[in-house]
C-alpha cells in the first residue's frame, strides 16, 4: 500500500473533507488530494493554518478549496449537522471524509489526568467522527463510491503505559469502523469506511511526545501519502471495515 502509484486523475471532480487539515498528516493529504483533482474542503479550528494551506492548493493551480472551521469539542449534533449542510449547498456533493483531527494533551500516568481532558479526547477523537460522518450520510450515499478514513493510532491498537485517554479514545475507532461496516454492508454497499494507523512517524504529535528522539529516523508525512491516496480512491473499493498499520502495509 505504501508503494501504491496512485493515477493524476484519481480523486478528479470529487470533494473531500480533510478534518484536521492544518498542520501535520491532515495538511500532507489535503495537499495530495487536491494534486489528484479533488475539491478540497478544510477543516480545522485554527483559521490562518487552514488559509496557509488554502493558499498553497490555489497557488499550485489546484481545484479552488473551501474552509470550514469548527470546535469539535464544543460541537453539539446541530453543529455537525450544519456543517454537512455548508457542504451540501456549496459544492453539492460529498466522495469521502478522512477523519484526522486529534486531542491530545501530555503522556502522564492516568492517575495525573483530568476528567476534562479525558471528555475532551472522547469529544475530538471518538465522538466527532461519528456525529460528522453520520451527519454526512445524506451527501456520501449520493457518490458512486464513497470512502471514509479513520485516523486510529499504534497505542491504541496495542496499549501502552502512559497514553491513557488518548489511546482509550483512538483504541474506540476501531470496532466503530466495523459496526458501520456491518451496518452498510447490505444497505449502502457503495460506501466503505477503514481505520489507517500511521505509526511513528516525524509529525508535530510525535515531536511533542518524544522531544529527544531523533526524529529524522522516522518516516515522513509525504512517504505515508500513497496509502490515503489508496484508500481514497476506487482501487480500494473492496476494502471495507479494516485497520490497517502502515509499518505493516
């Protein structure tokens, strides 16, 4: 998957909702996917990271994206529902959603973390993925083929001291992907969702929680790319309901 050489014109004339596009994995693949002709909307909460990304994808004579900024954890059902709504009378059509928006706060024993930040994790990480794409299914169920990516995380496939509530949340991703795999298999045949764990990798996340580490060791951001490309696109269309390690794929 990581050597996939996806075609020019795979994503062509489709829209894609990037959460978490400013900074980091978000940003890498909202990039990608406009290079491979989708329509690019981006999300996130900070406004100048998401037009610093904007201004990059018009720059390179790329489809013109739009920006949708919201507080995932202060975003209630009416929230979600209106951003679906935005997309829906802007660019009247929906083809896939990548979920990479993330909370996270400090690695620190569970005994040190607050039921705040715990909330706050459960919201960002776990909750708003579901209430968005669920808000989303009118659009999606409309696409030929319709792909939904999860963004889980190593600690949360496979538990580690001191990742607490962020692996806890991320760890929740995974039999979400299945019951709404299960749950479409016979009704919406055309829509698929899967969970991608990108594993280390030199990303501001991974800079915060290993300050010492060498980070140059680590793959980049851009090498992971052929594989959300992959899953984005209709070569994958009979992947459905998997979570998928990269340092395995």
């Amino acid at each position: 998957m990581k050597n996939y050489h996806a075609p020019q014109n795979l994503l062509q004339d489709r829209v894609i909702l990037v959460t978490g596009a400013g900074q980091g994995m978000g940003r890498e693949a909202a990039l990608a996917y406009a290079a491979h002709g989708a329509t690019v909307i981006l999300h996130g909460r900070d406004v100048a990271k998401l037009e610093a990304v904007y201004d990059e994808i018009e720059a390179a004579g790329h489809s013109k994206p739009a920006i949708i900024p919201l507080d995932f954890n202060a975003a209630d059902d009416q929230a979600f529902e209106g951003l679906a709504g935005s997309i829906g009378l802007q660019l009247k059509r929906l083809d896939g959603i990548l979920h990479n928006a993330a909370a996270f706060y400090s690695l620190s024993p569970i005994e040190l973390q607050t039921t705040e930040q715990w909330l706050t994790m459960m919201r960002v990480n776990l909750i708003a993925p579901v209430a968005l794409t669920r808000a989303c299914l009118p659009l999606l169920k409309l696409a030929p083929h319709a792909s939904v990516i999860v963004t889980g995380e190593s600690h949360g496939h496979t538990p580690a001291a001191f990742w607490g509530g962020y692996a806890v949340s991320k760890a929740a991703v995974e039999p979400m992907v299945k019951i709404w795999t299960q749950e479409w298999e016979n009704l919406h045949p055309q829509l698929r969702i899967n969970a991608l764990i990108p594993g280390p990798i030199d990303s501001p996340k991974r800079r915060k929680t290993h300050p010492g580490e060498h980070h140059e060791s680590r793959p980049t951001l851009a090498s992971l790319i052929p594989a959300y490309l992959y899953l984005m696109g209709d070569d994958s269309a009979a992947v459905k309901g998997q979570v998928i390690e990269l340092t395995d794929a």
